[in-house]
C-alpha cells in the first residue's frame, strides 16, 4: 500500500474528477477500495495517450 495515498488521496487530481474521462459508473468508491488503483490507470492512459500510444 501506498503511504502518501494514505496521507494525501489522489482525488482531486484525478482525470475523472477533473471531467476528463467519463465512465458509465462512478468509479471512486472502487477506486478507493482498491488503493486507488483507477486513479492510476487513468493517469496511466491520460499519458500514454498523449504520446501517441492510443490507436483510433
């Protein structure tokens, strides 16, 4: 487990919250649960998608 997600969650900066990725269910209940495991996917492919690593 992350220390600092303890200390200081990474909600506010998160994609989701910040309206950037839409999803049909609110993920921050699971995303909690789960050591905040869907914020860092989502940052994950937020900067992945920026350097070109997305195919359309």
């Amino acid at each position: 487990m992350n220390l600092i997600y303890l200390i200081k969650p990474p909600c506010r900066k998160c994609p989701y919250t910040l309206g950037q990725v839409r999803t049909l269910k609110i993920p921050c209940p699971e995303c909690k649960a789960s050591n905040y495991s869907m914020y860092k996917r989502f940052v994950k492919n937020k900067f992945e998608g920026a350097r070109g690593g997305e195919s359309r």
